[in-house]
C-alpha cells in the first residue's frame, strides 16, 4: 500500500481526493493523510515514516509548499513531491523544481492526469526503495562495512538491520558455471577473473530481475535467495532465465574456447537468516543457514551440465507452473535417506 500525503489548505480537496480514489482506498491500494500547511504536513511525516509522496499546494498558511519541498529534503531524500498549484507560472515552476520537485500540476486539478502523475511517481519511489535495498543486501558492501559507509546511511536503521536474526520461509538456489576450474588452472588470474565477473553479471541480473538477492559468491558458483510471495516459483523462474542467457554467450573469449553451462540446484523451507562470522575480525555475512539451505547446495552438485534440480517437495508445489522431469532417487551427501530428484525443464 502506497501511503500519500496531501499537503492542502482547501478542505474541499480532501473530500474531492477521497472520493475520486474510493475504489483505491477502499481496496488498500493508497492511503492518504493530509494536513493544512507545511507545518503540520511536516509533523505527520514524524508520525508516519513510510510516507512514500507528497502532493503540496504552494500557497499555504504558516509554511508554504516551497518551503516544504526543502524541509523534505532533510527529512527524507526518499519521499517525492508533486506541486499541485494554481500558482503555474514559470518561475514557480523552476523553483519547485529546483528544490526537488518530481513534478508539478496546475488547478483546477484535471484528477485523471493527477492519478497518472501518482502512479509514475509511486513507480520512481519504488524504484529507489529497491535500490536502496539492494545496496543493503550487497556482501561487498558488508564485509567491508566501517564508519565510512555508516556516514552515508542512516546509522540507527541500517545497524539495526544488520543485528536482525529470524527464521524465515525463503528458497535458496546454488548455480555452478560447469568445468570452470579447468580455465582457471591454465589461463591467468587477470583472464580468469574477467571471464568469471562477466558470468556473474548475466546471472546477477536474472536473480535481481526476479527480486531476489545474491548471498554469496563461492569460488565460480553463485547463492541466492528469495523470500516474499511466491519465492519458489520466482526462483525456478530465475535459474531458467539464467540457464538460458548463460547458454547464449560466446564460446570463444580472449582466444579460449568455452561453452558456458550451469548446473543448479533449489530448495524451498524454512531457514535462519542472520550475520554470522567474526566480530573479532569485522567480517560478518547477512546469510541463511538450514537444512533447506545444504539440500540446494547439494542438489546442485548432483545436477549435470544445464540441469536445474528440485526434490519432491518442491515439484509438488510448482508442478502445475513448470514442466518437470523426474530422474529418480539420488544418493546426497550426509543424508541417509536417497532423495526423489526432479529436472526443471522450462
């Protein structure tokens, strides 16, 4: 749910908003909060700091909407604001948007082009929301996390997401770029490391592309992780469109010859999720650990060049999304029990 805030004088507004968006309130989609002036819009975003836009009039009591749009700025760098004025001249214009404006309006309010205005600007906020946390879930900027980096982000939020440890119900994905140690033991570092970021770049925007996050990288194999709504399904999707980019790269780089393959494999269950490492050292890695997290890995070392793998478990919940191949019951490292495998087709 999108929260909006309105920051309006008129009172007629408020009525004319609320039931311009009945359907959308109704049905969680918006909220919307409003305050008469600058000051108390000011005082409300205090209360509710996931405010995610403003709409502002400009002329208003005790704090102008101008003025508004710079107290925002250190209030939030997140939240965006829209200008929605009578006062549409151009040099309103130009200072509103001069002090980070997303955008401007003029009254009468045409509500159509208000909603399309919203919509756009909820979709930028969003964008800089996943972002943000992708900054957050990235193991580089963990490892080497110091009173640097702290300074540029919100030290209370950000320590105290890093000290957050919970189960959780997620899926975890280990892919392999099959018979890579053969390059790595005849070309030089500087080929080696080339080659191998540039695979991890076409996998990573597959994971990123299906809102997963990656945990870590593992020599020249890749954990990743989903959590949220339909995290199987997202995953699975995930390791094919990754099979498949992988698969289209040349076979030929700086003179080598090589086809790149994937083998994967993917689990489903319930997993802690926690920064476990060193403290001693400063290295400490926002991971997940389980049974659920050691099956993936070990489905993986199992599955042949281009195979994507699942247990039982798994194919019952996806069966009806995806075209499955049973293999058969495999034998797992440290498990007592052989384990029904599934190949993922497409």
């Amino acid at each position: 749910m999108t929260k909006i805030l309105v920051a309006d004088d008129e009172a007629d507004l408020e009525v004319l908003i609320k039931q311009k968006f009945r359907r959308q309130i109704r049905e969680h989609e918006y909220e919307f909060i409003f305050a008469a002036n600058g000051c108390e819009a000011l005082e409300k975003i205090k209360l509710n700091d996931d405010v995610d836009i403003v709409l502002s009039d400009i002329n208003m009591p005790e704090m102008d909407g101008l003025t508004l749009l710079t107290e925002l700025g250190n209030v939030s760098p997140l939240i965006k604001s829209v200008i929605v004025s009578a006062y549409g001249d151009m040099d309103n214009i130009r200072t509103a948007m001069n002090r980070g404006a997303f955008d401007f309006l003029c009254k009468p309010v045409n509500f159509d082009d208000l909603e399309v205005t919203m919509k756009k600007t909820i979709h930028h906020v969003q964008q800089l929301r996943q972002t943000l946390e992708a900054i957050k879930e990235n193991n580089i900027l963990r490892m080497y996390v110091d009173e640097t980096v702290l300074n540029f982000m919100n030290r209370k939020e950000f320590e105290t997401s890093l000290m957050v440890n919970e189960t959780v119900e997620a899926t975890t994905a280990f892919i392999d770029i099959c018979s890579f140690t053969t390059i790595s033991e005849h070309e030089s570092a500087d080929t080696v490391v080339k080659m191998l970021n540039r695979y991890f770049d076409v996998m990573v925007k597959e994971i990123l592309a299906q809102t997963g996050y990656i945990d870590k990288f593992i020599g020249d194999a890749v954990m990743a992780v989903f959590r949220g709504d339909y995290h199987l399904d997202r995953a699975i999707e995930a390791c094919l469109a990754v099979r498949a980019a992988v698969e289209k790269l040349p076979g030929h780089e700086n003179d080598i010859s090589f086809m790149p393959k994937v083998s994967i494999g993917i689990n489903s269950g319930e997993m802690i999720s926690g920064n476990i490492g060193s403290a001693n050292l400063r290295r400490l890695d926002y991971t997940v650990v389980g049974d659920a997290v050691n099956v993936a890995q070990r489905l993986q070392s199992v599955a042949k060049d281009g195979q994507i793998l699942i247990n039982e478990t798994c194919y019952e919940k996806v069966k009806e999304s995806f075209h499955c191949n049973k293999i058969g019951e495999v034998a797992l490292k440290h498990k007592k029990n052989a384990m029904t495998v599934y190949e993922v087709l497409d």
